[in-house]
C-alpha cells in the first residue's frame, strides 16, 4: 500500500499532550522533545513510535503537566516548599552581592525568578505508571499521522497511475514510429543523392547505398529500449500494489525510466517520436517529485 511520508497528529490523556509531524525523509529519523522529568524515557518514546513507521523524520513533541491528577483535576496537595533549599540559595545570593558590592534589593519575585525549583519538593515519579499513560497518548497521536499518511498515499498513488497511463499511451505512438525511422532516412538519403549525383551525371552505388541505410538502421534502432521501457512500467505497475513501502524501489525504476526515454530521444531521429518523448520526460519528473515524498 502507498504511504505518503507527511502526516500530524495530536491526542492528549490526563496529564500527556502529544504532538508528531511527519515530512519526507531518506531513512527513518525520529526527533524527540520531552519535559525533563520525562527525559529518561526518551528513547523508549523513540522506539515506540520508529516501530510503526518505515521511513521520514518524525518530530515528537510531548507535553506533561504534573499539576493533573490522573482524573485531570488541578492538584497542589503533594507540593510544599523546601526552606533548606531556599535559604541556601538566599545566602549564596546574599554573599554574592556582598563580594561584588551589589545593592541587595532581592524581592520574592525576584528570587523565584531566579530559580522557582527550590519552591518545590520533587516527588519521585513511578516512570512505569507514567509509561502506561503515555503509551496510550503517543499511540493515539502516531495513528492520526499514520491515517493522514494513507490517505496522501492514495491520493498520491491515483495521480501517478494517471501518468503512467499516459506514458503508455505515448510508448504506443513512440512504437508505432520506430519501424519507419530507417526507411526515412533511406528515401531521404536517396532523393539526395539523386540531386547531388544527377547534376554530375553519375550512377548511384547501390551496394554502398545499402551498406549505409543498414548502419544507420542499427545505429537508430531502439527495439531494446521500447521493450526495456515496456517491462519497467509493468514492474511499476506491480510494485505500486504490494503492501510494504514501494518508494524506494519506484524511486529506483523512475531513474530506470528516464534513462530508457533519453537513449530513445537521442537514437531515434524522428520528429514524432522526439515530442513523445518529451511528453513522457515531462510525466516522469512529476512522478519522480511525487515518489519523493513516499514511503
């Protein structure tokens, strides 16, 4: 199935909001931003969330807020102030202004401006109960990403198939030309050497005449490249349906693609084939801008 690698979610649970972005990306990177109390579990985050997706950086913004309890009422019944602490600090300040000849004009606000940590006594977390919370918020925000991604993935996959419907349509006139590519050139080749040879009244060489229609006809032939262009749509046409992420692998057959059509352009010296070739130039690179933002 085709997923894109832009999505949001959101979802909050008690004290936890989280925030995920996803954009494209060539591997699986995954950026995280947690509160400090929450800091030892960071990588726990990172590997939950990297087990659900393939590919793309993924930016995890958490959010907790310890003055919720866990049936989301205001609560400041485990808070009490740490006078040790505070009056250690005030003396260092003290001291402080004294050594530099400072004015002591510390207020209150002034103080807690300083370093509001010392107002209060930290509880020690259960990291465990956390995760039970948190799991379930951070799943609920990575399934938004995930939900926006499929439904950009099939979008997306609707307007490549439109392309490539419309390549193959231009492989079909591109086919079509081939076969009289070399047999214009040979009735071009020999009106003008009628001209040329005709004022001078010499007899053409057939032989020599022949010799050159057959090198040129092998020098512009592009059976190969019309099967091998064939054979990659095909191949791309069947990948686009497997259930794995199929950007890279389509990634890979789009730059198979565009090299095919230029080989044709350059042999083939058709002015038909050349303007279907580039139509076709013009469909791959909006395939391969679109395949850039694929799973």
């Amino acid at each position: 199935m085709m997923k894109s690698m832009t999505g949001y979610g959101r979802a909050t649970n008690g004290p936890f909001t989280v925030e995920i972005q996803s954009v494209n990306h060539k591997f699986c990177e995954i950026s995280v931003k947690t509160p400090g109390v929450i800091l030892p579990m960071e990588n726990k985050i990172r590997e939950f969330v990297k087990a659900r997706v393939n590919r793309g950086k993924l930016y995890v913004m958490l959010n907790y807020d310890r003055t919720l309890s866990a049936a989301g009422n205001t609560s400041v019944g485990n808070t009490r102030l740490n006078y040790d602490s505070a009056r250690v600090t005030l003396e260092a300040l003290q001291e402080l202004g004294r050594n530099l000849g400072l004015k002591d004009d510390i207020t209150l606000s002034s103080f807690m401006s300083f370093d509001r940590s010392i107002w209060r006594q930290e509880e020690s977390i259960d990291l465990e109960t956390l995760w039970i919370g948190l799991e379930a918020c951070i799943l609920e925000a990575i399934n938004g990403v995930l939900s926006m991604r499929d439904t950009e993935g099939k979008k997306t996959k609707t307007e490549i198939l439109e392309r490539i419907t419309l390549i193959k349509e231009h492989m079909v006139e591109v086919e079509k030309k081939a076969p009289t590519v070399s047999l214009e050139y040979a009735e071009a080749l020999k009106k003008r050497l009628k001209t040329l040879l005709g004022k001078e009244k010499i007899m053409m060489d057939e032989t020599r005449l022949a010799q050159e229609i057959a090198l040129y006809a092998d020098k512009c032939d592009i059976t190969e490249e019309i099967v091998r262009t064939k054979s990659h749509l095909e191949q791309f046409l069947q990948i686009i349906d497997k259930p794995e992420p199929v950007g890279r692998p389509l990634d890979f057959l789009t730059q198979e693609l565009n090299r095919e059509i230029n080989t044709i352009g350059s042999k083939a010296n058709n002015l038909s084939i050349v303007r279907a070739v580039l139509q076709i130039k013009n469909e791959l690179e909006k395939i391969r801008e679109q395949i850039q933002n694929v799973e």
